[in-house]
C-alpha cells in the first residue's frame, strides 16, 4: 500500500515495498534525534518510556498505527521497524542514542 502524508497527500514510500521503505527510512541518515523530534512534529522525547523514540518514528514518520501486534511492522514487506533505546544524561539534559 502506497503511504500518503496526511497534510499534503503527496507519495511517501510503499509499505510493501523493502526497497521504498529503505529509501524513506534513509532520509534520516545524518539526522539529530531533535530535528528528527521537529520533522515528526512531536517533541515529547522526554517521556520515561523507554520505547518512546521508536513509537515516534512509527507514528510520525512512518505514519503507521501503533498496536501490539506480532507481525512485523510492515507485513507485506518482511519489515521490522528498529530504533535504538535513548539515554538522557540529566547533568546536561542532553538525550543521546544508547551505544
């Protein structure tokens, strides 16, 4: 199924597709976990849910419902949505990616 964004409708990437997921997703390459907090629209990074950064991706990025459901994340394609776990260092308040 070819993923539209809400605003605009225009041609995201296609959710069967590996090679369009994989193209969508590397767009975020060179990123900041901030800009990628704007670009979604969502900043609420500072949640005590561990999970928090990739339900973001999903929802906002990937404009995929969020369920609990044991299929991959994008069934059709054999896809498993990933992200790394953050880590908020308080002395600074920086959020960093977990290594």
């Amino acid at each position: 199924m070819k993923i539209l964004h809400p605003d605009n409708q225009c041609f995201l990437y296609d959710d069967a597709d590996k090679q369009s997921i994989l193209r969508y997703a590397l767009l975020l390459q060179g990123r900041t976990l901030g800009e990628m907090a704007c670009l979604t629209g969502n900043n609420d990074l500072q949640s005590g849910n561990k999970g928090k950064f990739g339900q973001i991706l999903e929802k906002y990025y990937f404009f995929k419902k969020l369920n609990s459901d044991s299929r991959p994340d994008f069934y059709e394609a054999g896809i498993e949505l990933k992200s790394s776990p953050l880590k908020k260092f308080s002395k600074k308040s920086i959020i960093r990616a977990k290594e």
